[in-house]
C-alpha cells in the first residue's frame, strides 16, 4: 500500500427511515474511491442502501481526559431521562 | 433457429466470464492492498456467477447429464470457446486493469445489446449482468486514470499493457457463421455493430489517461474456434484440477 493513501471512515445506512452508523474504516486515494471501497468491503451482503465516507482526519473526537468533566455531571441527574414514558406501538426504531 | 445453436452461443458467453472471472480470481490475496483485494475479488465471483448462468441455460437446453459444473470443470482446452483477450496470464496490475478496461467498456454495451435479445433467458441474464458491467466500468476506467496519468512507471506498464493486449481486441467484433445467424434472428449480439462507438470510447479514455491508442497492426483470432494460446491449458490445470484428481467431488 502506497504511504500516502488516506484513512476513511464509514457510515452505512441500513435501511431507509435509519440513520446512517459507524461500520469501520479503509484506505484509499481519495474520497470517491473510497466510496466504491465501502460498497465493495461493507455492502456485499445487501447490509446498505446509503454509504457516506469521511476522512478520519477530519473527525473530532473527546479525549479520555474529558470523561470527569464530560459524563460524570449527568450521573446525579435522574430527571433528565425519559424514563416514565410509555413509547406507543407505532413508534418504531427510536 | 435451432436450439443447438443457443447453447453454443450461451457456451462461448459462459467460457467468456469463467476465464475472465478465473483469472480476476487469481488476485484473491495478491491484490496490492486490502481494499482493491476485496474489490477485484467481488469482480471476479460477478463472473463466475455469470458463467453459472450461461452453463445452467446450455444444460438446460443439452437436456443430458451435463450440468453447469461439466462445462467448467470436464471440457479440455479445444472445446472452450472464449475470447483469447480473456486466458492471457493476470500480468502485471496495469495489464489487468487494462484488460478489464477494454473488456468492460465492450461487456456493458454487448449486455445492454443481449437484454433485448429475443430469447427470453439471455436476456434475463443480460439484465443482471448490466447493473454489475457498470460498476466493472466505472472501476476499471478509474485505474486507467490513476495508472496512466499517474507516476512514470505506471504510465509505462500501462502503455505497454495496452500495446500488449491490442491485437486480441479484433476478434471481439468479429461474427461466425453460428453468431451472424443467431444475430439475424434477434438472439445474439452483432458486436460488429459496437465496434465503432467502442473505438470511440477506449481513444477517449486513453486519451485522457495519457495513453496512446495503438496503431492495431497486428492481430490474433481463434478462441471461437478452439484454437487458443498456450496459456489456457496452465489455467485450465489450475481451475480443473479438483474434478480431475477426483471426479463428482462435492464439499
């Protein structure tokens, strides 16, 4: 493999109505080919009907350092969840 | 028309794409990298799996004990019939990516030919085959790019490539007495009459991957017939090997 081929990230879409999710990564020149990469390593068995590539450069992702000031607040915070709801039937993939 | 006739024709499809699809496979695990690895060998099964339809149809018509398998695995060098571009050896990387270049952009428009042909399974097959040429084109005219107008040495190979599989490109458009007559009757595809806007595609692309279209000073013919290159038989000890050593062996 040539050193500078980029990293990508990919998001499939399973179905339509679902939001696109994190399958994996791949190398390649650029982002169109990398697209035609994911369809041939990740859609093989009919797993997508939209794919979106990203350089994984350009994702911006928190630190392990952050997990004190980021997550640990919510833990006291029982009101903020949703829990006494009943989800009707119809409502389907939340 | 006589079936015989259809079965013969659907023979020399389906010896087109196991070669082609044989020799595609030859790069599972040597592919330059990962990705065009899994990419070449998605090709490869397309192929494969359209050289089970074509043998199923001949058997299918053959009526006999013959089954896809027989074709593929029990006829020896002179009873295939494929075009000779298809049993050269894998080569280099430029010259299979040429190679499935030039054959890619003729595939898609002889499927899109053979989807309206007047036998009814031909053109199912061809339906199938022609979502899968496009992206075999959309692929392989990707890597004519990339290596021609791409280092100095991808340029070469590719140049050399090219000049190298030139002369096997006149058969393509050539029809026998068996084509020409099916051809007449609205089941075979007339590939002479793709000649002109296949010329025109391959000089574009070329020209755009900084290649020059060869002179065509020489050519060679006679896969239709039998008659190949020495390079068929190796393949076919190579493909064959399994049902010769043991016959009717299943897994």
């Amino acid at each position: 493999m040539s050193e500078h081929m980029k990293l990508f990230e990919v998001f499939l879409r399973s179905k339509r109505g679902l939001d696109h999710k994190h399958v994996g990564s791949l190398h390649a020149e650029d982002p169109q080919q990398a697209l035609e990469y994911a369809r041939d390593i990740y859609t093989r068995r009919s797993e997508g009907v939209s794919i979106w590539v990203v350089n994984s450069t350009d994702i911006v992702a928190s630190q392990e350092d952050d997990c004190e000031s980021f997550y640990d607040p919510q833990d006291d915070k029982p009101y903020r969840h949703a829990t006494h709801y009943q989800l009707p039937e119809a409502v389907n993939n939340m | 028309m006589s079936k015989e006739m259809i079965k013969q024709y659907a023979i020399r499809l389906g010896d087109d794409a196991v070669v082609q699809g044989h020799r595609l496979s030859e790069w599972c695990s040597n592919g330059p990298f990962l990705e065009e690895d899994l990419a070449l060998t998605n090709v490869a099964l397309d192929f494969i799996g359209r050289a089970r339809m074509f043998y199923s149809y001949a058997a299918e018509i053959d009526g006999g004990d013959f089954t896809e398998d027989s074709y593929a695995y029990q006829r020896d060098c002179r009873e295939f019939t494929n075009l000779l571009i298809h049993e050269l050896p894998t080569g280099d990387f430029a010259f299979s990516m040429a190679r499935q270049y030039l054959m890619d952009e003729f595939g898609l428009a002889f499927m899109e030919c053979l989807e309206s042909s007047s036998d009814e399974t031909l053109s199912a097959i061809a339906a199938k085959a022609v979502k899968e040429s496009r992206y075999h084109l959309r692929r392989s005219r990707d890597w004519m790019l990339r290596l021609g107008d791409g280092t100095e040495e991808s340029h070469n190979r590719l140049q050399k490539a090219v000049d190298d599989l030139w002369g096997y490109t006149a058969e393509i458009f050539e029809l026998d007495e068996l084509e020409q007559g099916l051809a007449n009757e609205g089941i075979a595809v007339d590939t002479t009459a793709l000649k002109s806007n296949w010329e025109t595609a391959v000089a574009a692309v070329l020209g755009e991957a900084t290649i020059d279209v060869p002179q065509g000073d020489w050519s060679i013919r006679g896969g239709r017939q039998g008659m190949h290159t020495e390079h068929l038989g190796h393949m076919l000890s190579n493909l064959q090997f399994m049902q010769r050593a043991y016959p009717g062996q299943e897994w």
